[in-house]
C-alpha cells in the first residue's frame, strides 16, 4: 500500500505532518529504506553534537534517538493488538518520562543505532506478517482511531521528523 493511498480517517489529524511528509511511499518498502537513510544521517553527525541542546531543558540527540527507539516499540505493540482485532483502548505514553527514565546520553551512538536498526527490522518482519485485513483493522490508542496500516506509516514519519529537527535545530 502507497501512503498516498491511506485514508485521513485512519489516524489523528496530529500524525498528518508524519505521513503527508512521506510522499507516495509503500509501505513495507520504505520501513527498510527509512531505516537506512536515518542510520545514514545520524553516523554523518559531527561527534561533538551528540550531546547538544539547543535549549535548556531540551533533549540531546542521543536522547532523541532513545525516543525514537522508545516510540517505536510503542507504535509496533498497538499494531500487533490492533492486527489481533484486540479492541482494548491503548494508552498514550508520556515521552518526557520516559527519556528521564534512561541513559540515553551515557550509551554511545553506535549502540544506539544498532538497537533502533534491531527493532525496525523486528517491526519489518511484523509488518509483513499482517494479511491486508489486518492491515485496515482500526482500533483506539491515545483516544483516538488508528489503523495498523497508518501505524506503518507514522512509524516510517516519525524519525524522519526528528531528522528533520536534527537538521534545524542541532547541525
């Protein structure tokens, strides 16, 4: 499935810059491309970078990227419920929490990256085990209305979107 093709009312309004920003994508296709390009970028950081803020209480990129990390574990266990047709209400999550519950800027970039690249290529093997009826199956998480296929797709747009604030406002 092309992102192109998703319709808006498989997922939040705030999740449209994630997906619009894809173009016209396949899915499972650019799971893997995004993941390499994102590696790509990161190892092109100059190292005395990792550690910057642009701003007081701002996260560092390491910690940007155990984000990354995090919410993408998060993002594959609301697919893999809602592609069971589990109609439990998920919860959201508080990321500010979360990041002050790690190391993130005690590990080495490495490191992190090779975990982002294990859990991608987990969520790769996930998503291609999905039939097409899984993939439109919807289901609710953070209060709102998702499909496993547009999870997909916001798993693909959101480290593309902190690329994008790597760019901006770290480099």
């Amino acid at each position: 499935m092309k992102s192109t093709q998703l319709p808006v009312n498989e997922y939040a309004s705030f999740y449209a810059p994630y997906i619009n920003a894809l173009g016209e994508v396949d899915l499972i296709e650019e799971l893997e491309i995004a993941l390499h390009d994102f590696i790509r970028f990161v190892q092109n950081i100059p190292m005395d970078k990792f550690d910057y803020r642009y701003a007081e209480g701002k996260w560092d990129i390491k910690e940007i990227i155990q984000h990354v990390i995090d919410t993408e574990r998060i993002f594959a266990y609301r697919a893999l419920r809602i592609s069971r047709n589990d109609k439990t209400p998920l919860p959201g999550f508080e990321e500010n929490e979360y990041i002050e519950n790690t190391a993130a800027n005690k590990r080495s970039i490495q490191d992190l990256l090779t975990e982002f690249s294990a859990v991608r290529h987990s969520n790769l093997f996930l998503f291609k085990s999905f039939s097409e009826e899984q993939l439109k199956r919807i289901g609710i998480a953070s209060n709102v209305a998702v499909s496993v296929r547009a999870i997909g797709f916001i798993m693909i747009g959101h480290p593309k979107h902190h690329l994008k604030i790597f760019q901006e406002r770290y480099l």
